[in-house]
C-alpha cells in the first residue's frame, strides 16, 4: 500500500530491552539535584578547579581583573557569552547549569591508572596467544568446551559436512576504539558501568573469499571471540578476570566479550565502575570483498524447499558484516570532529545524557528497540549537522538538502541542531552525511528502508525499527517545545537532562506485555532467520512489520516483549478501516488486504455508494471503542504470529472496572432508568427549556441557567444515572443515592431587586418558590422543593437558598439564583469607605463591626466562587473535555485515586483536580499553543497514560513554586474577579486566566500537611505503577488504602450507607436480597421519598470534623466509604497544664512531686465514647491503634 494512503493511527511505539533487573536511580545519582539548581557539583574537593573546564566556545570566561583592583573592558568572548545567556538560552541560569552538568557525567580521567595497567597487561596477554592450526568447527569447539567456553556459533550452526575449518592467530591489531580513547564516554543510566571498547583485528589469514556465505565469517569471528576468551581466563595470563559473552542488540552475529576484572584481586576495577569490551575487527587486508556487502547483495543461500529465492537480498546480514569493518573508521571520525569543532564533545554529551534519559540506551529498565547499542548514532547525527546532507544522495528536493552548520557554534546550539534534525527528519527518504568515498548506491536500499548512511558507509539505522525512529521524532519534537517555553514554565533544563522518561505508564497510550515463547509464525521461512541472526530477532521483525501495515504505524532477548503505542487520537477510534475498492485496477490489492486481515476483512457498500473493502470493528461502549488499537494488536498477532489472546496482557480494562459500579448493580438500573453522560446533558435541556418557557409566570425573565456540576462536562467519576420512584423502590438501601445537578439560574436584570443584602435572600426564596410553582403546573410528575437554610452557616447574608428539581425521569437538580448586584452589595458591606485610611474608618460613626465584616467576607468568597469562578470554571473544562479526547477519563480516574486515598473533597476540591489534569493537556505556559503546537506536544491518548502523568507530576511537583493553567483562547478575554485569599491554609497554587492568585479552588486546603501527604501517596502510586515492567501491576493495589497509619478507625454500617455501592471494595452481599419473597423489599422501600444528595456517612464525617477541628484530623473516602480515619493533634499527645477553653477533652494526671500545677491530658477514651454515641445507629464499631 502507498505510504500516502496509509491510515496514521499511531505516531510511535516501544518494546523493550532485553534484560530486566530491579534497580532504578537518578542519571547523576545525588549530585543532579545540585546541578537542576546550577550549583557547583563538581563531586571531589580535591580536585583541581580545572574540572569544571568546558571546552571550545563554552569556555568559562577568563578570570576578572587581578587583585589589584585593575578594569579591563570584557573580551569579544565574554559579551558572546553574556549574549547566549540572555537570548539563547533564555535563562541566565540555564549555562550555568549546563556547565555544572557536564563534569558530573564523565569519568575522572585521571583517577584511571588501574585502569591504564591492566590494559597493558590485557595487550601483552592478547599478543602472547600461541596459534591453532585449522580445525572442523564442532571439534575446535569441543576443545574449547574442555575449558568451560562455549563457542557463541549462529545460525545457521556448523554441520559436519562443512567444507571450511577454523583456526586461530594472535591479533594483527589491538586498539582502543569507542569513546573511550578520544574522552567522549558518558555515565550511563542506572549506575552501569563504563565501557572501554577494544577492538582486535582478525588476522586475514583466518579468513577466505567466500566468508561472506552463509555466516561463515560469523562462525569464524565467535571461534576466533571464544580462543581469546579461553587465554584470558586461563591462571597462566595473571590477569584475574571474568569474561562472558553479551551482545546488547540481541543479535548473536555481534557478540562482544565482556571483561571485568575479578574484585579483591590486583587488578579490580570495581571502585572505577569499568568494564572491558573486546570486539573483533576486519583489517583493510581482509579478503572478503566488499562489494559483496552491497544491502542489494544476497549472500544467504538456503533450500529450495525454504521458498525463498537465491536473488533475496540480505541487508541487515549484509551490515551485520561490514560493522565489523568500522571500529577504526570511527574512532578517527569521532577524533576529527573533535579537533575541528570545539564544542563537539560537550554537544556530543548533552545528546547522549538526553537520549539515555529517554530509553535511547541500555539500562536497568526497558530500552526503546534497537538503541541498546546506538552510541556512534549520535556522533553520526551530530556529523552530519556540522558537515551538512551529502549532495550525492537522491532525493525528489535538492533544495530541502540540510546546509553545513559554523564550527564555532556553542555545545548547546549544536545539540539544538541535532533535535531539530531529528524532529524533522524522515529517514525513509534517504539521507546521508557529505563523505567521500560512498561504498554504495542510493539505490541499493530498498525504497521502504529506513536509510541513515554516516560517513564510514554503514547504514546506521539497520537494526532500528521506523516506530522507534518516529518515537524518538516524537521525543525532538517535545524537547523542543519545552526550550523554546512553548508548553511548559517549568526548569526546561530539569525537563531536558534530569526528568526520567523511562516510566512504560506515562510515556505510552497503550502498553502491552506479550508473551511471545509460544509464538508460531505464519509463514516461517529460514531465509528470514539468517538474515536477522536468529528465529527471535525474525519474530521481532515480522511482529513490527504486522502491527506497523495494521496500526499504519512504525511500531523487544526474553520471552516477554513490550508493545507501546503513541495514539493519534483523530484516527486511532475510527470503527471502520477501508482497503482497497471493487474495481481498483490492481487486482491483487483486495486479495492482499484480505490475506493481511483474515476473517475481518468483508467487501461492504457505503452510504455514499461505494463498494470497497473494509474492515469493521464491532464496538457498544465508548469503553469498548478506545480497546481497538489494542483489539487491532491482538487480531494481528493471532492471525501472524500465533500469539492468542491470552498471551497479550494489558491494563485497560482494570482500570475501566474501577469507574464503573458493580455488575449486581447495574443490572438492576439496566432497561428502567436513563443513564450516560448524554442522558444527563439531555435531561438538563430538557429542564432549561421548562424553565425557559415560563417567562410570562415569572416576574422576571430567565436570562440563563448554567451548569456547574461535573455530571454535565463528563468529568463525574461514575456514569450519571437517573433514579426513578419506581427505580428507587427496587434498590437496596445501600445503593439509592441520587447526585443532584448543580445549576445556577440569571435573571434579567431589573432595578426591582432591593440593595439590602438580607432582602435580596428573601426575594430569592420568593422567586424560588414561584419557580418551584409553574414547574410542577407545567410538568406533570416533576417535584420542585426550595430548601432554606445551611446547617452550620448562622448568617442571614450567606446564600443558602436553592431549588431542588426532581425530574419524572428521576434526574436531580438543585438550581441557585445569581444577582449580579450582590457581589457591590458585599464590597459595600466589607468597606463602604475605602477611600479613607482604615485607622480613621475605625473611629467613624456606623462604621460595620468586625463580626458583620466577617460574616460579609465569608459571603463574599462564597458568592464569587459559586457564582463567577463555577460557571467559568465548568465552561473551560467542557471544552477541554471536546479538545482531549482523554481528559474526562484522565480525570474521573484521578478522582477516584484520590476518593480511594481519603483527600477528595475535604482536601481538595475537585475543581483543583480537574485543573491538575489540564495542566497535564495543556501545560502550564502562559502563552496560548497553536492547534500545531498542540499536536507537538506530549499529550495523552487514553485515560491510563494521562492518570500516570498525573500521578508523575503530583509525585514531582514543587508546590510552594504554583503552576500556570491556560483554560484557553476563548476565555482569556473574561473579566477577571478580585478574590481575598488573605488569611488562608492553602498551600497550593494554581493559577488560571481567571484566577491569578491562584487560590480560588484551594484557599483552605490543602494545607501543608495535606500536600505533602498527598505528594508520598503519589510517590507510593508512581512506584506501583512500575511494576507493569514485571508484569506484576495489580490495578487495584493502586487503589487499595492502608490503614495502619491511623490512631483510630470508625466502622459504619454499610447497610444503611445509600452510596456504598460506589464503594472501591463494595461487599455485593451487603445489598444482596434477604427477605424470603423478593417483593417484599420493594414493598417496605416503595415508601420512601428520594433525597437528592442525602449521604450520611459525609453528613458525620463533616460534623465530626467540625466539631473537633482541634483535636484531631480525619480521612474519608467520599465515594461510598464506609470507615472514617482520625490522627490525633500531635499537639495535644504530652500533658499540660489546665486551662480553660482549652477545646478539647481532658482528663487530669497524677500530679508529680515537686510541681505545684496540675495537668491534664487528653481524654481520647471519653472522645471516642462520644463519637460513638454521636453516630448512635450508624457506626458499628471503633478501633484504636495499639
């Protein structure tokens, strides 16, 4: 299929790395927290204040003038300097950080003369190997045997009738190769060790013509490995080590041999962090021509019963070979770069600790496929910004060719070049770096490949998959807006070098674990297994290859891989894919389509007549309908792979059970009641075209209702559902709460209104009142009800009216009026003098005193919260919830983590939740992206993905520093309210175009306390959700809260709870039918009135906490919770002395002798006792921690 028509429902994808251990740490372990701060970290404070050097036109500036006292202008350098500090890196600490960077993740150079020792010891061993005459293959390798080395043969394996022998000779050459020699080695992740690359040359003696057949030079090269390794091992060459045999790509034609010597010997090189690689090279004497290596070559030969014919070509067979010819080619490539720009090894580093930040390099945890040995990669990528595209290479716009860059740039520069490369750059259209000496002819790749050819003529992205090319454009293009301050205000040099962006969760919108060991390809060809080294690597690519043609994407050495997917959300849900159509002239397409899709492809004709094939995917919820890249996966991997279902495991589906209630549950709603977000919207136009269609029965026309309830911008954590009389007889006590709609009703405006704050709330109740009135005339069966009063406010200012709305559908309202001239009235009734000095106000006649001026805030805060900051509030999020795709379910379940940990609510908002999702969406940059610039951005596809980044950012996030909300273009205009956060415990601060202060939805909470409790539950979820790496995550273990930690625990009944159902946990047998006849229920239940919002284990939860705010703290999870948690004030654990009014239970303590006071302490027991008789006929049980 063209690559034009091809169906882009996935931007990138991930599997993994071959070798999983546990350990996961910091790239510069405890010296990065200093450099994020631009501090010195130089590490040793011994060492010479030269360290901190930095080469080329980073250079620190020379010293200030001498302690004479003597000025000098600053040199052109310095102004170069002081220029880039303020416009290129946009932050005048942003250098300074670079440079405190730098020294921290490169070896000290000079603590390595162990290290230089036992090189030398390692040549003379090398040199001094005696020589073995030719030999058949298998009896070398049984001789070997003999001394416990196995000879690393591939496939295909060594017959006994083969026509060549083995033989060995001592190394014409012995270099050091790699990183290395010219100081380019950077730390790698999770404290792996250093590696000094040794590249020893094979003798062309050991070597024929026809080598390049079949592995036979393959073969060759692990005898030649496996004779060295038996001579360094052996007693006799002094040099104490453990050798073994790695090859970090997974490929067995490019094993290395691993050194490191044995600890505790003379030659240990443990506290140095180094190992030694050994590679085998081919000299420029070798006799294998290379001609022969073309990647149009075919050197594979095979049976004629494999199928495949002698003209197939090889090309990754075919690298695999020529590899070997580049260890020298390289290092002088790298050490001329060097010389000729300045910068190139800090650019070089600041490339490398970004890509290994990234999973573009092996580590503890899972690597992006194909870069676990990609290190000249990057020296090639920054080649070929400095030396410009080759002009030579074919390309269909010359114009387009990438020009040579100055060698003066600075480090930084040169690494912006290369991201911008790689953001733009499409590896399909072939692109090479400006070399002479090209070995072969652009048209010798294939014209699907992806093609990188650097200046050694290697293609370097032969064993790199387009889906990891297109993640890591993905990963350019995301850094780069975070440099340029486009999406994000946070340290973009923390978001650069420091963050870990190895996290499986966070990273990718769909994850999957594939247990590949009973994989059964479908058509399997021996061809195939050769040319990729072995029937695993053939597996991988036929597995990249599927998913890529069925997701139209570019989609890891163990039984388990790791699928990762980056969804373009425009196309990734769509339910119907079209092929090719009936009479398309190529007549083998349809066939072609229908091989690839098996019993899924059908020939359809659509709405507008076309006939074509296509592709259906049968879905019914919206839950099934974001399952199908996943179903898309698992249909190619059966169909191609063998791989059944059973063998795929993903976490989708635990975590939609977690936002939905319980199947006993449903089933008793399912075909009596309405239910869904769309069902509560309608109900809601439903009830604005009632009230809309009074206006000649009200004294005022309705202007507006607005809704304010997060059941009407899809953000509720469970699905709206309407609870019907008729339905609510049929429910168990504990799963009969019905949630109310909050709306607010505008009116026209009128001068009829009073301007006395006490008679505005009368005429509210009065307006309510005939609301309540003509909605009942006008709509049999809706119950309108006005509910007066709050049960803690005293004041007769407070807004404390509303309309409660039953609908005859069972929908639940509760409507406030907004008058547009309270807020004056309230500004008047805090200050009605502001032009004068407050000391002189005091001493006025009728000034307001301070309890009416407090009752006045405290109505004011309300009022402009309710009435301004909601319905704004409600609107932005609506539309983010249109824009993203995975913002509603991102929310709904990070509300529910945090219902399930006990800080919802009471600690915080769900306004301030929804506005932490968004920050995940939209960033938190005061400039408004561009619909391009969002695309670019990092933002989630699904539900689970956006939770994970949540979770990362609340585990991260420096709280007392605030964030920036942008809501969006279409409200930055609004007029922006005055809110008095003074005197609040909040602690965070989240700002939006409406809310500079950023207090509006966490003026009381969370506190300190809170926040930082809320920042370990994170930390301990972050670390939960790493387990998916084992294959271990447990959804619910997320969810599931500890309760250990609490000083006393209260039990409620949760029979009598009417939102139990909701519960993380909920018992079915608490509402499961007792009563001998199932009408018997219904009958006593049939007369209860439903109540709207009635919920009281919160009612208690609230009151209790109220009542002893000063003695202790308590914990609750709102969403059908049935225990409460409470934590003792510390403060009151040590006995004092009496006082009075001391708000809490005392009891007195044994006077001590000697003191003349007596003290008292707290009475948790007579707290306790009265708690639970406060709760009389609701709570069960209290128990204390020991």
């Amino acid at each position: 299929m063209a690559l034009d028509k091809k169906r882009k429902r996935v931007q990138e994808k991930q599997v993994t790395v071959f070798e999983e251990e546990k350990d996961d740490e910091l790239m510069a372990h405890e010296d990065i927290d200093n450099v994020a701060s631009g501090s010195d970290v130089s590490g040793d404070k011994n060492e010479e204040n030269n360290e901190m050097h930095v080469d080329g036109n980073e250079a620190a500036p020379a010293a200030s003038a001498q302690a004479s006292g003597s000025r000098r202008p600053p040199t052109a350098l310095e102004l170069r300097d002081i220029k880039d500090a303020a416009d290129l890196y946009k932050s005048s600490s942003f250098k300074l950080q670079i440079d405190a960077l730098l020294p921290n993740v490169r070896p000290k150079y000079q603590n390595f003369p162990p290290l230089d020792r036992f090189l030398t010891l390692l040549y003379t061993c090398l040199n001094s190997l005696p020589s073995i005459p030719s030999r058949h293959p298998l009896e070398a390798a049984k001789d070997l045997l003999k001394k416990e080395i196995a000879v690393p043969y591939t496939l295909p394996l060594p017959a006994q009738d083969v026509n060549w022998k083995v033989a060995f000779e001592k190394p014409t050459e012995v270099i050091l190769v790699g990183s290395w020699p010219n100081k380019l080695s950077v730390r790698a992740k999770d404290k792996r060790p250093y590696v000094v690359d040794l590249a020893v040359e094979i003798p062309s003696t050991l070597l024929q013509e026809k080598d390049y057949l079949n592995g036979r030079f393959f073969q060759k090269r692990a005898y030649f490995l496996s004779v060295l390794a038996a001579g360094i091992q052996a007693q006799k060459s002094g040099l104490h080590a453990e050798v073994f045999f790695s090859s970090p790509s997974g490929d067995p034609r490019l094993t290395c041999l691993i050194i490191r010597p044995k600890e505790g010997s003379s030659n240990d090189l443990t506290k140095l962090n180094t190992e030694i690689r050994i590679i085998p090279m081919l000299g420029s004497s070798s006799p294998i021509p290379l001609p022969r290596l073309s990647p149009a070559k075919a050197n594979i030969r095979t049976s004629p019963s494999d199928g495949a014919s002698e003209d197939a070509q090889s090309p990754v067979y075919n690298t695999s070979i020529l590899l070997s010819t580049t260890p020298k080619t390289q290092l002088l490539q790298s050490h001329h770069l060097k010389g000729l720009v300045p910068a190139y090894s800090d650019a070089l580093t600041l490339l490398r600790i970004w890509a290994n930040q990234r999973g573009y390099s092996r580590g503890r945890k899972l690597c992006i496929a194909g870069f676990e040995s990609s290190n000249f990669f990057w020296s090639a990528v920054l080649d070929l910004v400095i030396s410009g595209e080759d002009p030579g290479t074919t390309s269909a716009n010359k114009s387009a060719k990438r020009k040579p860059l100055g060698k003066g740039l600075s480090s930084y520069q040169l690494f912006r070049a290369a991201l911008d490369f790689l953001a733009k750059q499409d590896f399909v259209p072939r692109s090479g770096t400006d070399y002479q000496g090209r070995q072969f002819s652009p048209d010798d790749y294939s014209s699907d490949a992806a093609v990188f050819v650097d200046s050694t003529g290697i293609n370097v992205l032969t064993a790199i998959s387009s889906g990891s090319l297109d993640m890591l454009r993905h990963d350019a293009k995301a850094t780069l807006g975070s440099l340029n301050g486009e999406f994000s205000t946070q340290d973009p040099f923390k978001e650069t070098f420091l963050t870990d962006y190895r996290g499986l969760q966070s990273r990718f919108d769909v994850v999957m674990r594939v247990d590949i060991s009973a994989a059964k390809l479908r058509a399997h060809s021996v061809h195939s297994t050769i040319e990729h080294g072995s029937l695993y690597k053939s597996l991988l690519s036929t597995i990249v290859a599927s998913i890529r043609q069925a997701l139209e994407l570019d989609v890891t050495h163990s039984p388990i891989i790791f699928i990762g997917l980056v969804l373009d959300v425009e196309h990734a849900f769509r339910l119907v894919d079209h092929g090719p159509p009936a009479d398309d002239p190529d007549l083998e397409a349809a066939q072609r389509f229908r091989d690839f899709w098996g019993d899924k492809a059908e020939l359809r004709r659509f709405k507008d007549g076309a006939i074509s094939e296509s592709v259906v995917w049968d879905v019914k919820t919206s839950d099934e309908r974001t399952k199908i890249p996943y179903s898309i996966c698992t249909h190619i991997l059966a169909l191609h792979c063998g791989i059944s279902q059973a063998l795929v495991q993903h976490w989708q589906d635990s975590f939609d059970n977690i936002l939905r209630l319980p199947a006993t549950i449903i089933s008793l709603y399912q075909g009596k009641a309405d239910s869904g977000f769309r069902a509560a919207q309608a109900a809601f136009d439903s009830l604005l075209k009632s009230i809309k269609s009074l206006d000649e029965e009200l004294p005022l026309a309705v202007l507006n209702v607005s809704p304010t309830s997060d059941m009407l911008r899809n953000t509720s954590v469970f699905t709206p559902t309407a609870v019907s009389p008729p339905v609510s007889a049929s429910l168990p006590p504990s799963a009969q709460y019905l949630q109310p709609i909050e709306v607010v009703i505008e009116f026209e405006g009128s001068g009829r209104w009073p301007d006395e704050l006490r008679a505005i709330q009368k005429v509210k109740l009065a307006m309510f009142e005939r609301l309540a009135s003509s909605l009942m005339g006008s709509t049999p069966g809706l119950k309108a009800t006005v509910v007066v009063g709050d049960p803690v406010s005293t004041s007769d200012i407070l807004d404390v009216a509303s309309l409660e709305i039953i609908t005859p559908q069972g929908w639940a309202f509760v409507a406030r009026i907004w008058h547009n001239r309270e807020a004056m009235l309230l500004d008047n009734a805090i200050d009605d003098k502001p032009h004068i000095p407050t000391h002189i106000k005091r001493k006025l006649p009728g000034s307001p005193d301070l309890k009416s001026r407090q009752a006045a805030l405290e109505a004011k805060e309300v009022h402009v919260r309710r009435f301004l900051h909601a319905p704004r509030h409600h609107r932005a999020v609506a539309a983010l919830n249109h824009r993203y795709t995975a913002y509603a379910g991102t929310v709904r379940l990070v509300k529910r983590w945090l219902a399930a940990h006990w800080v919802l609510q009471k600690y915080l908002s769900i306004e301030a939740v929804e506005l932490l999702c968004a920050a995940v969406f939209v960033g938190n940059s005061h400039k408004s992206a561009s619909p391009s610039q969002q695309q670019q951005t990092n933002v989630p596809g699904t539900k689970e993905r956006g939770f994970a980044k949540v979770v990362e950012l609340l585990k991260e996030w420096k709280w007392e520093q605030g964030i920036f909300v942008p809501y969006g273009d279409d409200t930055e205009d609004a007029p922006k309210s005055v809110f008095n956060a003074s005197g609040r415990d909040g602690v965070w601060k989240i700002s939006t175009e409406f809310d500079p202060e950023g207090y509006m939805w966490t003026r009381d909470a969370p506190d300190a306390i809170m926040a930082r409790r809320i920042q370990t539950i994170a930390g301990a979820t972050w670390s939960c959700l790493q387990t998916l790496e084992d294959g271990n995550l447990d959804v619910m273990t997320i969810f599931a809260h500890p309760v250990q930690q609490y000083d006393f625990i209260v039990e409620l009944n949760p029979a009598l709870l009417p939102r139990y159902h909701q519960n993380i946990i909920a018992d079915p047998t608490v509402w499961a039918r007792k009563a001998k006849y199932a009408n018997v229920e219904v009958a006593e239940g049939s007369h209860s009135a439903t109540q709207p919002g009635y919920d009281p284990a919160q009612l208690l939860f609230n009151d209790l906490s109220r009542v002893y705010k000063d003695t202790f703290m308590l914990f609750h999870d709102p969403l059908g919770g049935e225990r409460i948690g409470g934590v003792w004030d510390p403060r009151l654990q040590d006995p004092r002395a009496f006082k009075i009014l001391g708000k809490f239970s005392s009891i007195p303590v044994a006077q001590e002798s000697g003191k003349d006071k007596a003290t008292v302490a707290l009475n948790k027991d007579a707290i306790l006792w009265e708690i639970e008789r406060f709760g009389a006929g609701l709570i069960t049980n209290i128990t204390q921690r020991d």
